[in-house]
C-alpha cells in the first residue's frame, strides 16, 4: 500500500514538475527577440548548428532552459542566455515555441539507405544491446510526448548527431539517454539522426 501511494506521488510529481507557470505563447515571442538571431523567427533555424524550437513537445524547452541555466546541461552560448530568464519568462517563452510549426525536413536519395539502417533500431531497438525503441518516447512518428520526451521530426541531423556523441561520451548528462547512447555505434547514430530528423 505504501508502496503504491509513493508510485502515485512521483507520477504527481513527474506530470506537475512543469507549468508552475501556465505560459503566454504572445509573451514568449517578445521574450524570445534574442533567440531569433540562431534558432529562427519562428522557431525554424536555417543553420544546422543551431537546433530548431518549433513545435517542441510542451514543457521541454522550459525544462531544457531551466537545466541550462542551473548549469545540469552544459553549454557556454545556452548558459549565457538562459541566465536572465526567470521560470515564468522560460514557461512563456515554452508556450511561443510550442505553438509553432516545424517544417518538415526531407532526405537526399543517397541518405535513404542509411536512414533505412536508422529506422530498424528507432522502431525496434537492439535487443542484443538491450537498446530499446526509440519510438517508445520519442513517438512513432518523431513527435516526443510532452513534456519530457523531445520532439525529434524535422530537426537537423546534424544536431541529433551531435546530441547522441555528446550523451555517449558524457558531456551532455542524460540519466536515460547516456546509457542508451553509450551502446550505439557512431554509424548507428549517424543513421538514426539522418532517419529521426526526416520523420514526417
Ligand atoms: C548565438 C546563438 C544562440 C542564441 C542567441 C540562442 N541559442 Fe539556444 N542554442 C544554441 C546552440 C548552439 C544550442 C545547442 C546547445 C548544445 O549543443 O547543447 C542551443 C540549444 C537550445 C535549446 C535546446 C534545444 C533542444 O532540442 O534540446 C533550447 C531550448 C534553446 N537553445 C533555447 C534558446 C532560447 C530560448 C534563446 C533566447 C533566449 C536562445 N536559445 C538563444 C544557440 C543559441
Ligand atoms: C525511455 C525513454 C527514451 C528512449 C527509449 C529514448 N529516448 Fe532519447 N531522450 C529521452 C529523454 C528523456 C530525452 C531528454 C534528455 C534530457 O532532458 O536531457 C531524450 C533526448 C534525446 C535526444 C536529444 C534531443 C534534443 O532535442 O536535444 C536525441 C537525439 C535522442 N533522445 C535520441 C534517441 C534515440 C536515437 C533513441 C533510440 C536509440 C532514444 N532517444 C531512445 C528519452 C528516451
């Protein structure tokens, strides 16, 4: 019994860990002015060192910003501007990007191959490594599930692929992904961002 009411905690805890703040999506825009600049006006960066925010599950980049800023995720451009946003500029500026669309991202013919290699292990893992399916929490079709589990369609494989290497070799601290990571080889990972990133 005690054991079921502590589960039921947690799970409380988990789905209310975000939305403190119930974000303004037209707040978040005028507070994202200094976010233009690298991941788009609206959320669709034009350069793949740059992730895009657009469509992101609710929740997430409001968490992301918030580990940014404790310093729980590194990196040095990230940390600087997360620093000044207090938790209701970084729920409102969750609820902006939320909203918007992410353009769908299409594949060379040359890539199909590769990605086709991606796609075994997105939908089905590797049970042999006890690498389990991607879809599981990013969704079927990429989507994530709010409001912990990214959206991973239509971002660049570039950045999908450096995000794996970083949650492989540890710089990018990943309780879940570190572990999964650390059993991908490079290959793999470069197919899976390839297929990931032309989910539809
Ligand atoms: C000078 C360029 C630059 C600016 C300006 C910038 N970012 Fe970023 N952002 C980056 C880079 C580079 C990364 C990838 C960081 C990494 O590799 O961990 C990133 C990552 C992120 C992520 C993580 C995305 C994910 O999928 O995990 C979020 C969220 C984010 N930025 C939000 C913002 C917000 C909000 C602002 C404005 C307040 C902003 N950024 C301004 C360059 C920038
Ligand atoms: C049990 C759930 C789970 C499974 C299974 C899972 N992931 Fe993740 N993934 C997460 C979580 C949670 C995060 C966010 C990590 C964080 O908050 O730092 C994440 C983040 C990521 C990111 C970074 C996205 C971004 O915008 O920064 C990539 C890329 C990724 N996962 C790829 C994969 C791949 C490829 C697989 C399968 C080999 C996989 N994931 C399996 C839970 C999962």
């Amino acid at each position: 019994m005690n054991r079921l009411v502590s589960i039921f905690a947690a799970i409380v805890m988990i789905s209310t860990s975000h939305g403190v703040f119930a974000g303004d999506p037209a707040a978040g825009q005028t507070k994202a002015q200094s976010c233009v600049a690298c991941h788009g006006a609206d959320g669709n960066s034009t350069n793949s060192g740059f992730p895009s925010l657009a469509g992101q599950v609710p929740g997430y980049i409001e968490g992301q910003l918030a580990a940014f800023k404790s310093g729980k995720r590194a990196n040095a451009i990230m940390m600087g501007m997360a620093q000044p946003l207090s938790p209701e500029d970084m729920a409102d500026i969750d609820a902006w990007y939320a909203s918007q669309t992410i353009t769908p991202r299409s594949i060379s013919e040359a890539q199909v191959e590769i990605a086709t290699q991606g796609e075994a292990i997105y939908r089905g893992g590797l049970a042999s490594l006890s690498v389990p399916a991607c879809m599981a929490c990013h969704g079927p079709a990429g989507h994530g599930i709010p409001s912990n589990f990214p959206r991973v369609a239509g971002q660049w494989p570039e950045y999908l692929e450096a995000q794996l290497l970083a949650f492989k070799s540890g710089e990018r601290a990943g309780k879940i992904m570190g572990p999964i990571a650390h059993r991908l080889t490079n290959d793999q990972i470069n197919a899976l961002a390839i297929y990931m990133a032309a989910l539809q």
